[in-house]
C-alpha cells in the first residue's frame, strides 16, 4: 500500500468508493433509506476536489487503484472524511491514513463526526464520543458521534 497526496484526477474514483463503501459496510449498522441519503450517486465532484484541494489529503493506493482515502481541515484539526474500500476493509489502511493526517495538524485535538460503523474504529485510536448527535440528509436523519482526540 501506498500512502500519497491528493490528485484532482482521482475524484471521480474517491466518489465510487465512497459509494460502494457506505452502500455495503455502511449497511450493516444505517438502513437502506439512510445509506441512500447519506451516499447518493450524484456527487458534486467540484465542491468535492475544492474541499480536497483545501485540505491535507491522503489516498491510499494498492496497484494503481484508490483502496481509501482520508482528510482533514489542518488549521481546525477537523477530520472530514475517512473510507476505506470495500474490499479492503481491517488491512491496516484507515489507520495509516489517521497516521498521516493527524501528524500534521495544527491544533492539540482532532475531531471527527463517526458513524455508527466508524466509532469503534476511533475509539481504539484514542477518541473519546462526546456527544451522540443525529444528522439530517435529504429528510433522512442519521446517527453519528462527535469525537475528539487529543495528540
């Protein structure tokens, strides 16, 4: 595996695994109606790549294909967006992905919203939940945590 910068390029790919993953591992813990608000098919691929382009972005790549990826807004120490391939799911890549973002940010906590799939994953890295909070998608509210972790 290879961790690498952010490419313009790769949007469109991050867009389908994001998709794939949250339609798939997602499941397991949102119902069908809330994985389909919460991942639709029509991402604005624009605002996406701004937002990459704004923060630290790491791609994890294994044989020329994006197996995950990962961002954080530096200044904030925000943790925006972390997924993982469906198929590559407890090989080590989210956690080297957290690895390489949270040594660069700014501030002395990182906080993340985690679903309800992801918040065992963080909890192992040293965040605490500290607050449980519903979400609102398309008129479809999803359960996630805000998380924090100080480095």
């Amino acid at each position: 595996m290879l961790l690498r910068e952010y490419k313009p390029a790769d949007c469109a790919e991050m867009a389908r695994l994001f998709y794939d993953t949250v339609h798939t591992v997602n499941l397991r813990d949102y119902t069908p109606e809330q994985v389909n608000a919460w991942a639709t098919e029509k991402v604005d691929l624009a605002a996406w790549d701004a937002s990459f382009r704004a923060h630290k972005t790491v791609i994890a790549e294994q044989n020329g294909e994006i197996i995950g990826f990962g961002d954080l807004d530096v200044k904030a120490g925000y943790l925006d967006r972390l997924y993982v391939h469906k198929d590559h799911q407890n090989e080590g890549v989210a956690a080297a992905i957290c690895d390489a973002l949270e040594s660069v940010a700014e501030t002395k906590t990182v906080t993340t919203h985690a679903s309800l799939t992801a918040k065992g994953f963080f909890q192992k890295r040293g965040y605490a939940a500290i607050k449980e909070q519903q979400a609102e998608r398309y008129g479809v509210w999803l359960t996630n945590f805000v998380m924090i972790k100080t480095i």
